[in-house]
C-alpha cells in the first residue's frame, strides 16, 4: 500500500520548488516525478519526430520524501493513514479524516 499514487496532488516541502504544488505523474519505488515540478532543460538532437531538434523542458524525478499529499478535502498538506473496511483499504487525511481516494483489495495489489 502506497502513501503516493499518480494524480495525487503533493506540495513540495524541500529544494528549488518548495512551496509548490503539483500533480503526481509517475510513482518508482522512493522517486516520484511532479508535473512542473523540478524542471530541467534538456537538448534534443533532431529526429524523425523533432527534426528542429532544440530545448524542451523536462520533469526530472524528486525525492518521495519531499512532498507530502493535499487533501482534496481540506486542501491542506497533509499526512496520509489507512483506514481498513473489510477487505478495502482507504487512504484517509489525518487533518480531516475524510478518505482521500478509496480502494478495493484488488486495485491495492
Ligand atoms: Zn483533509
């Protein structure tokens, strides 16, 4: 069971974008990437694709213990705890205890 899911929103706690709020795009193990968070310019050689070539900016992975989760419900950074019912386990906001997304036993594999 995750703390962080992709579409989460996450307020950044540390480095260049503290303060900041973004949502969740990918999740790999202790490395999250952020939408607009962390962006880096990187080059790109023409191709196929892109045959201008040229600069693009990219989101590069941060640290998963530098954001913390908003609630949707209280729109505040919060802890997150579980909440199990049954065989379902919730994510819940430890503010305001409401469940921040719910899942059944078989999504949280
Ligand atoms: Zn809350």
């Amino acid at each position: 069971m995750k703390k962080l899911k992709i579409n989460d929103i996450v307020y950044i706690n540390s480095g260049k974008d503290k303060g900041k709020t973004g949502k969740v795009l990918s999740v790999k193990s202790d490395k999250i990437l952020v939408e607009s968070i962390n962006k880096m310019k990187k080059h790109i050689k023409p191709s196929k694709i892109n045959p201008q070539g040229g600069i693009v900016d990219k989101e590069l992975a941060i640290d998963i213990s530098n954001v913390v989760v908003v609630c949707p419900s209280c729109n505040r950074p919060t802890r997150v705890g579980f909440k199990k019912t049954g065989e379902n386990v919730s994510r819940i906001c430890k503010r305001c205890k409401e469940v921040i997304t719910y899942e059944t036993a078989r999504q949280s594999k």
